[in-house]
C-alpha cells in the first residue's frame, strides 16, 4: 500500500528532529544511568526492584549470536517517558486486563526451544507474547505461523539485536525496528500482526520508541526478569519469577539465543504455579 507507506515516512520525517530533541534532553538531564530513576519509578512502581538488573544483563552479547559486541548501557527498560501528549510511546509494565493475570514473554526466538514452549503453554492454555528477531522469523516461517495459530501474539525485537540501540543512527534504528517487523509479518501471513517493539536489552530511547510508535508498535518492557538467558539454573529461575511476580506483570524469557533448556524445564514447573496461584493468563497492554 503505497499510500499508507508514504505517509509513515512522512510522519516519521516530520517527528525526527522532534525526537532527536528529546533524546539529547535525555541524555542531558540523565548522563548514561537511567536506571532507578525517579521518573522510572513513576512509570512502575511495583517494578523499580527490578530495574536496576533486569534490562542490561539480561541481553548480554553472549546470549545472542547476532548481538552487537559492545556491552549494553545502564539505560534500559528504566527510561523516562516521553513528554505528556504522547502516551502510545511510553513503556508498557503491566498486562491489557490487569487484577490477577500475568503477561509471558519469550525473546529472542524463533529457536529450537519454541515448539517445546507452546507445547507448554498449550497444555496449560496460557497466552503468551514472542518478541521475535526478523531474520529468525523469515528462517521459519511454520514456527511463526505456528505461534499465530495458537492465539499468541508478536513483538518485534529487531534484526540484529543491536546492543547498545540507542546510539546507533535514526535512520539504522529505523531499520532494526521497521525490517524486522515486515520479516516478521512475511513470515506469520496474512493477516499478522505485530502489536509491541521490544529494544534489545531494554535500551529504549525517545526515539526508538518514537520510532515503533510510528510502525504502530507500543514499547514494552518487562516486570520480572527471570535472567533465564544466563542459565542460573531451574531452580533459580522459577524462584526469581515467583519472587518477582505481582498480579499485572510481565515476565520476560527466552526461547532463542542459546541453550534454552531450563528455561523449558522452569516453565513446566512456572505454569502450573501460575495457575495454582489464581493467575490467569493475559497479553500486555497495548
Ligand atoms: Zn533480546
């Protein structure tokens, strides 16, 4: 649809230097630690526990074989929001319904580990959300089909995992976020959607989230963080989100960027839990 495309950019063009603006303000005002901020604090109070841990390390360079090599920021999921009259950029924290539900996310997929993980999910009849690579997604295209039928949603976490994001230029920011969704959307079919945009690490700027914003994707980050991607061991894992959890939230794991079995083995014991505790299972806000 070249109409609709032409006018995306135009919209983009025209918000650029808006939020060029806004990222150097950011940088000013905050210097390269944004995490546990008081303005992040304001964003997710039940979650400033985990922002000081969660984004940076939980997407380290070893974690993803596309991942950039330079080590990510303190920036991260932490960031402030962008200025009022722009709510749909600001970072999402919490599930679409609220009260006793909870929100899965697998990053960094599609891998070897997905189909074992809607297998779970399937026997459980939970919901989940895959922030998804672009290229990984066009490498199997069944996987992300797969995912569609089952009635979970898409996330688009770009396509070369760049860490850290924010540095890089509009316009390869643009790329990261606008290529992987089309790789994205061409592998799911017709009609795929992709609701989110998920920045490596959590590196959310103003203006990579000014950038989803203008491909309809609403930012989201994350509430607990599992650190599953380190392999701390199932045990761990599964103490980390039940420790971490609070009705609302969103848990962040992985499907891909490595060895993903104990993340496996720590949702087989993770879903049961969730639904023992009178969770039910939700998407994030959008
Ligand atoms: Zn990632």
């Amino acid at each position: 649809m070249p109409t609709q495309g032409t006018h995306r950019r135009l919209l983009r063009r025209a918000a650029a230097g808006c939020a060029a603006v806004l990222s150097l303000a950011l940088v000013c005002a905050c210097g390269t630690t944004h995490a546990g901020s008081s303005a992040a604090s304001a964003v997710r109070p039940s979650a400033s526990a985990s922002a000081s841990s969660s984004p940076s390390a939980s997407d380290s360079p070893s974690a993803h074989p596309t991942a950039h090599p330079a080590p990510a920021p303190a920036t991260t999921a932490a960031a402030p929001p962008l200025a009022a009259g722009a709510p749909e950029s600001s970072i999402v924290y919490s599930t679409a319904t609220g009260g006793r539900t909870v929100a899965l996310s697998f990053d960094d997929g599609p891998g070897p580990a997905t189909p074992k993980i809607l297998d779970l999910l399937a026997q459980y009849h939970a919901k989940a959300t895959f922030c998804e690579i672009g290229p990984q997604a066009a490498a199997d295209p069944a996987i992300v089909q797969r995912i569609r039928a089952a009635g979970h949603r898409l996330c688009d976490h770009t396509v070369h995992h760049p860490q850290p994001m924010h540095t890089l230029s509009h316009d390869k920011q643009t790329y990261e976020i606008d290529a992987a969704k089309d790789m994205i959307v061409k592998a799911g079919g017709p009609g795929t959607e992709v609701s989110w945009f998920r920045a490596p690490g959590g590196d959310f700027s103003a203006d990579n989230r000014q950038i989803a914003v203008q491909d309809d994707l609403r930012p989201l980050g994350w509430t607990v963080d599992t650190r599953d991607w380190a392999r701390p061991g199932v045990d761990k894992i599964l103490a980390t989100a039940q420790r971490q959890l609070h009705p609302g939230g969103v848990i962040l794991m992985h499907d891909g960027g490595g060895d993903r079995s104990q993340t496996v083995a720590a949702l087989a014991e993770l879903l049961p839990w969730l639904v023992q505790q009178g969770y039910t299972f939700d998407f994030p806000a959008s």
